[in-house]
C-alpha cells in the first residue's frame, strides 16, 4: 500500500499552516514600533481602508469569532487605537473607529509590506499567483460552509 498522499511534505494544509506561523513571526518584529500585534495589525488594516465597521462586520473580514475579536478590541481600545461605540441605529451593534493614534500608525507601517516581501525572497509574479490561489481556497472554503 502507498501512503505517499499521508506524508507530511504532501500536505498543502501543513504547508500553508507553516509559511503562516513563519509569516506571522517575521510580522513580529516588523510590528515592534507599532506596539501591535499581528492580529491587532490585521484590525488596523481594514480600519485604514473602511474608517467605520460593526464588530460582525470587522469579524467576518478578518474570520475571526467575536469571542476572539472582542478581547482584542478591548486592548485596542485601551492602548488608545480604536474606539466602540454602540450604534445609535442598532444598540445591538458594536461600531469599531480608529483614533487619531490609531490613524497616525498608518504612515509608521506603510513599509512594512514590502519589507515583508523583501524578506521572504518571492517575486511579483510568484507573489501574485500565490494571493490568487489562496483567494480561490477561501472562496471554495466559503462555499462549502
């Protein structure tokens, strides 16, 4: 019996599950200066592009839970990131701003991409093709659910 599709190195889940961790730990200390951390640098990303977001709808960007996101935005909140504030249309909704020290983080982290990118040692094209595979995975994923 051939069990070459049961080994580790066939495994496109254990491939991508290591090049995140590896990502995420080279993100570490790209973030230093900001004083975030990679999770809270995902929440700042989508605040830089949509100033104002329900928590739901910061959650389903980022596929994070609430039970996972809300801690976070707690410490944001208090390390004077972001603001929450209840909608005034749906008290039932959280919405999620960033402050002014929030947005000045933006200038600080504009070179952390290519930074990033410069580390990592991948070309554009390589790059590009990458991003649209993974998009295709989380959008077969999305189906399925």
């Amino acid at each position: 019996m051939n069990n070459d599709a049961l080994k580790l190195e066939n495994q496109i889940c254990f491939k991508v599950y290591a090049a995140a961790r590896e990502i995420t730990k080279m993100y570490r200390s790209l973030l230093e200066d900001l004083n975030v951390t990679y999770p809270q640098y995902l929440v700042l990303l989508v605040l830089w592009e949509q100033e104002l977001l329900t928590v739901k709808a910061l959650g389903e960007k980022l596929y994070l839970d609430s039970g996972t996101l809300t801690p976070m935005l707690k410490r944001m909140e208090t390390n004077g990131l972001i603001h929450r504030n209840r909608s005034q249309q749906d008290e039932r909704s959280v919405m999620v701003s960033l402050t002014e020290e929030g947005k000045k983080l933006q200038e600080k982290a504009a070179c952390i991409p290519q930074e990033l990118i410069e580390t990592i040692h991948i070309d554009k094209e390589e790059l590009k093709m990458l991003h649209t595979s993974l998009g295709k995975i989380l959008m077969g994923i999305q189906e399925e659910e």
